[in-house]
C-alpha cells in the first residue's frame, strides 16, 4: 500500500520503474503459487499411476482366495489379510462409535459452557492429532503384556481409540449446526432431554454424523504403526481367532514391501492399491454426504 | 392442579406419570452415558501418559539424564541413548517444514485467489484426498519411487559437488549415496503436511471479510500486495497455528519415515546421511525388544509424547483463539 502512495506523489519516470517492481512481484507469486498447486496435483498423480502400475499386476482371483505365502514361496493372495483388516476394522468402528457419538453428544447438548466440557473438547483435539505410534505402546501396555499374545482384541481396541476423536468431533460440529429451535419444539411438547436429542437432534444431524463415521472408517482402515505392536500379522494361515494375532493389510504391506521376495513385494503393491482405493473411495463418499447437510 | 377438574387431573396424571416415570430414568442414564463416554476421552490421554511413562521409567532410573545426552544404542552392551533419534526426529521434521510451508501456502492462496472458479473445488478436493492416503503408501511411494530418483539426480550430484568443501561438504555429502537419509524423510514428510496446512490455511483465508480483500484491489494493489498487506497479517496466527498441527504430525508419523530415514543409529552431521527417528525406531526394535531395550523404546515414546503435544497443544491454542475471535 506504500507504492500506492509513491505512484501518486511521485513523477511519472519512477512510478513506472515502482509499477515495474509491482508487477514483477505480482507476477512471481502467481507463478509460485500456481506451481506450488501442481506440485501437489502431481505427487498425488505419481502415487497413483506408481499404486495403478505395480498394483494391477496382482490382481489376480487367487489374490482373493489364498492366504499370503510362505518366504520365498511363488503364488499366494492376501484373502487372510483383507478378512483381517474388516474385522479388526469393524471392531474399531464398533467401539469407536457408541463412545464417540454420545461424548460428542455431552459436548454440544449438555456440557455447553461447563468447563470439564470444554477441557474435554480441547483433550479430544489433542488426541485427534497424537501420534498413532503411542496409541500403539499405550494398548500394548493395556492388553498385550496383561494378556501375554498380540491379539486381534488389542488391534481392534486401538483402531477404535484412533477413530473416537474423529467421531466426537464430526458429532459435536454436526449436533451444533441443527437450530435451537427444533429443541425447544421438541421440548414442549413435553418431551424429556433424551428424547428430544435421539429422536430430535440427532434425526436433524444423521448425515453429518454418519460422514464422521465414515471419516473415522478412513482413518482407521490403513494405520499401521498401532497395529504393529497389537494384532502384528499370522502369516501364512488363513484364521480370524481373534486371541491371537490377526492378518492385516497395512502390516502385510510393511513387512512384505520391504521383504527380498519379488512375489511378496507384488502381494504388497496389490494390497496397498486396494487399501488406498477403499481409502480414497470411502474420503468421496464422506465428502458427497456432507456436502448438502453445510450448504444448508 | 387444584384448579383443574377431578376426573381429567387424575386421568392426564396418571397417563403422564406412566409415561414419564421410566423415560425419565432413561434420561438420566443417557445423560450418565454420555458424559462417561466424554470422560473416556480424558481416561485415554492420561492412559497413554500413564503407560509410557511406567513402561519407560526403567530406562530413565538406569541412564538418568544422559538418556537424553547420549548417542550409544547398543544391545549387547545395554547401553542406550535418545540423542540420534531425536536429533533425527528434530531434524526431519524442521526439514518437512522448511519445504512445506511455503508450498501449502502458495496452495492456500492459489486456491482462494487465483485459482478460475469452476477449478477450485476440484483443485482442493485433490489436495485434500492427499491428506486420506495411508502414510505406507508415503512409504513405499519414498522408497521405491522417490528415492531411486533423489539418488540419481540430487544426492549423487550434489554429494559430488560439495565433496571436500568446508560447511557445505558436512552438510551435503553423502558417504552411501542410496535415496534414503533425513532430508529424504523431511521431502516425504513434506509432502504428508502440506494437504493439512494448505486446508486449514484456506479456510483462514476464506473467513476475512470479502470487503478488506476488495477493498484493498479498489485502491489498485496487486494480487501480491494484497496477500502481502492484508491475508497475512489477518491470519497471521491461525496459520501459524495450523503449522504447529503440521509439525505435530511430522514429528510423531512413523511409517513413511521407517520407509526411507534409513534406520541408522550414528551421529552424522550430513542431512544425506540415513538416521533414524523415535517413531521410525520403536517401529522397528520394538517386536523384538525385551528387558531393558523394550523400556528404553518406552522411554523414547516418552520424550515423543512430550514433545508432539507441547506442539499440538500450542498449535490448538493458537487456532482455537481465532476461532472464537
């Protein structure tokens, strides 16, 4: 805004040589931010094409039906990680979702303006981007040293502690945004707090809070690093005992990318393309069911 | 209700008390639910702190104050240090920050002023997909794609190129040139922030009033002036804060970093050179550990957590107060 000032005040000579400047400055922020955008556009198309290339070679039906081979061995699928994965998935949401909706529900219908509500929001942001790794050590300490075996319980139990945040967050944006007036509708007609928020509030927000969930379900499906001290891996037999340790897909691709094993190496590139695209596909589907409950 | 009729009195309250007697014990258990699930949340934090602490105290009672002062990580001796790893941790993550920050700033001000209209929702939607990739897919793109590539063409040339030469030859020459080592880390890690603070700074950017911003191009800025004089000092601390969020991830992400920071235990002063993390670290030992290796590996987890959530817990600080503002 001082150049501004000297175009005025000044003669015409150096004002151009100030418009000059101005441009040039003008110029090379366009071109840095345009090409900070692409920049970003193209790694996200290089993950792909690298995910498309390697992947598409391993998608074979066998990839589906076999449980992952033996080191060295030819052949094989990853059918016992992707089983694991969906259970230890499931039970995460499972967990995760009573716990994160109702304590999202605390934070936006009774704990308005109460301090402990207002810690707990703040602890749950916390939590929201704490490293998934401690999460990993905290359940190891909780369930595997007690219990004595990496488990499938202990997996599904750090998933879960990922996912609440996410779930609590989504809930309680989501439960603020529908208007007090719908409340105080439902609550005279006589009807008590819980009924108005189950049948009331959360009616209004559903669609909000179910893209929390499925957020929290994105999440959850490709962490590796809590999974790797919980449910570790059983290689090569195809078993859901969910009292030992349970296949799945991101501790399969970490231990078989960086395995000496061509054939393991592609099992991994076909499980990380089918993880990423779950990913990737569930992140859309979120997006599209958000989109009318904000434009509202 | 003495002003009511008998019959019509005795009957409503009779149906009302039927009705309202076990919904209003239902009331107070959703409510008691509720504000138990809340409580869990705090449970969790201080479960975590808790277990960490008990798991790595151990270590802290064997080594003291030289845990943090020392570079040994040796088995067979059980002599352990945190200094490499969290050097290496300190390191990437002030790297991943050096190169994110000003691209996801360009992105942010890309997408909120010069990106054409119809452009802009797929533009940002791409960007923030970035952000729902696994960090092992990060991983193995390091690895095996990132890597080759940054031997070849920057590591090899440029370890050659500074070779011999007094500050920049410590600093740049790589005795393995391989593709992995910490300024590989800090790219990845780069390029793992960049959806979350470029998100986060756009929607900083959206919430100044539209008058300041067309005002300010009323009076014949540029593009440039305008972001110079008027964006960044208006958001100026919101995006500070959501470079902390960044930097908080950085330092706690684990692995795209085992990927390609190169799992080494030695002090070296090269940013080619491979090192490791605390994250990167206990993701590898951790399986095979026991006795004084697995409560040193807890330890680590310990200075991590001190770490991340003093960051985390400025950088909600500093977003948080402009949200309410």
């Amino acid at each position: 805004m001082d150049a501004s000032n000297t175009i005025t005040t000044t003669t015409g000579r150096r004002s151009g040589r100030v418009r000059h400047g101005r441009r040039v400055a003008d110029r090379a922020l366009r071109i840095a931010c345009t090409g900070a955008t692409l920049v970003g556009a193209l790694v996200l198309g290089s993950i792909l094409v690298m995910l498309i290339v390697q992947g598409v070679r391993g998608f074979t039906p066998t990839l589906f039906t076999n449980p992952t081979p033996g080191p060295g061995s030819e052949g094989g699928g990853i059918a016992n990680a992707i089983l694991g994965s969906l259970v230890l998935t499931g039970i995460g949401i499972l967990i995760a979702t009573p716990i994160g909706v109702m304590a999202g529900t605390y934070l936006a219908e009774y704990g308005r303006g109460s301090k402990l509500a207002a810690l707990i929001r703040f602890l749950n942001d916390i939590l929201l981007s704490a490293p998934s790794i401690l999460i990993g050590l905290f359940v190891y300490t909780l369930m595997v040293r007690p219990m004595g075996t990496y488990s499938g319980w202990a997996g599904g139990v750090a998933l879960a502690i990922i996912a609440v945040p996410v779930i609590v967050r989504t809930t309680e944006d989501m439960l603020r945004l529908v208007p007090g007036t719908l409340r105080e509708a439902g609550a005279a007609l006589g009807a008590p707090p819980s009924t108005v928020i189950t049948s009331v509030t959360w009616r209004a927000a559903s669609a909000g809070i179910v893209t929390g969930i499925i957020l929290a379900l994105a999440r959850i499906a490709g962490e590796t690093a809590p999974l790797l001290f919980t449910a570790l891996n059983n290689n090569s037999w195809f078993s859901a005992n969910l009292m030992g340790g349970v296949a799945n897909l991101p501790v399969m691709i970490y231990q078989f990318a960086l395995s000496p094993y061509p054939n393991w190496q592609g099992l991994a590139w076909a499980g990380a393309l089918l993880i990423t695209a779950t990913i990737l596909v569930l992140s859309i589907i979120a997006r599209l069911v958000i989109k009318p409950q904000t434009s509202r | 209700m003495p002003a009511l009729t008998e019959s019509i009195a005795l009957g409503r309250t009779r149906s009302a008390t039927a009705r309202k007697a076990p919904s209003r014990s239902l009331d107070t258990l959703f409510r008691t639910f509720s504000y138990a699930a809340a409580l869990l949340v705090l449970l969790v934090l201080a479960g975590i702190l808790g277990s960490i602490l008990y798991g790595g105290w151990p270590a802290f009672r064997e080594f003291g104050f030289g845990f943090l002062t020392s570079a040994a990580w040796n088995v067979g001796t059980e002599q352990y240090g945190a200094l490499v790893a969290v050097l290496g941790t300190v390191a990437s993550a002030f790297l991943a920050l050096l190169i994110g920050v000003p691209v996801s700033l360009g992105i942010a001000v890309y997408l909120t002023q010069l990106c054409p209209g119809w452009a802009r929702k797929p533009v940002a939607m791409t960007i923030e997909l970035l952000a729902a990739v696994p960090s092992i897919i990060y991983g193995m793109w390091g690895l095996f794609v990132f890597a080759p590539l940054f031997a070849r063409f920057v590591q090899i040339p440029v370890s050659n190129l500074a070779e011999g030469m007094p500050i920049v030859g410590t600093l740049f020459y790589a005795r393995v040139p391989s593709g992995v080592g910490v300024l590989t880390a800090g790219i990845i890690l780069a390029i793992m922030i960049v959806p979350f603070i470029a998100s986060i700074a756009r929607d900083m950017l959206d919430q100044i009033p539209t008058v300041l911003r067309e005002s300010a191009y009323g009076i014949g800025c540029t593009t440039w002036e305008v972001v110079r004089h008027v964006l960044v000092p208006q958001a100026a601390v919101s995006i500070i804060g959501a470079i902390m969020l960044g930097l908080g991830r950085a330092l706690g992400e684990t692995m795209a970093v085992t990927f390609v920071v190169g799992n080494a235990n030695r002090l070296s002063a090269s940013i080619f050179d491979p090192s490791s993390t605390i994250a990167s670290r206990i993701a590898n030992e951790f399986n095979e550990a026991d006795g004084l290796q697995l409560n040193a590996l807890m330890a680590l987890g310990c200075i991590l957590f001190v770490i991340t959530f003093v960051v985390l817990i400025i950088a909600r600080l500093l977003t948080r107060r402009v949200q309410s503002a």
